[in-house]
C-alpha cells in the first residue's frame, strides 16, 4: 500500500496534525489508484506514530517528499470528498 496526499492538505490541518488530533483527508492508495477520504491521525516521523503507514506528500508540482509521514487510518469515509468543516459534500 502506497498512499499519498497532498501538501495543501496538510498544511489547512496543521494545527490538529501536531496535536495529534484525528483529521478528515482525502488520500491516494497508488497500489491501485484509489482516492478515498479517511479520519485518521498523521505524524512527520515514524517515531511520532510507529504503528502508521508511510504517507507520501506531494508538493504543487506533484513531486513526492524524500522522507515521508506516518498516517494511522481510524475509519474510511464513504464519500470521496469530505469537508464538514466547509460545509462540502460530493458524493
């Protein structure tokens, strides 16, 4: 499993993020070329989060980190695109 995200993402969340709060994200499984939309908590090093999953960001260009972050999957989110703090829904 290869998943992936978006810098832009990480940075609206950054504040929950480093407080180690669960985050709704939308996310990539690139094994099978999967987006889906997840709760999950995320950390910068695998120390932070040794039972995660690597989760690779990708910048504008879509260029992937050298080093990627750890993300632990709480529970998948039906819609692809999720966003209660917006008000948004696709579905």
């Amino acid at each position: 499993m290869k998943l992936e995200t978006f810098i832009w993402y990480i940075d609206e969340l950054k504040a929950d993020i480093e407080a180690g709060k669960p985050v709704t994200i939308q996310i990539v499984d690139r094994d099978i070329f999967e987006a889906k939309t997840v709760k999950a908590i995320i950390a910068k090093s695998p120390e932070e989060l040794p039972d995660g999953v690597d989760l690779w960001i990708k910048d504008d260009r879509e260029e992937l980190s050298p080093v990627p972050w750890r993300i632990k999957i709480l529970e998948e989110i039906n819609d692809l695109f999720t966003r209660p703090d917006r008000g948004l829904h696709i579905g």
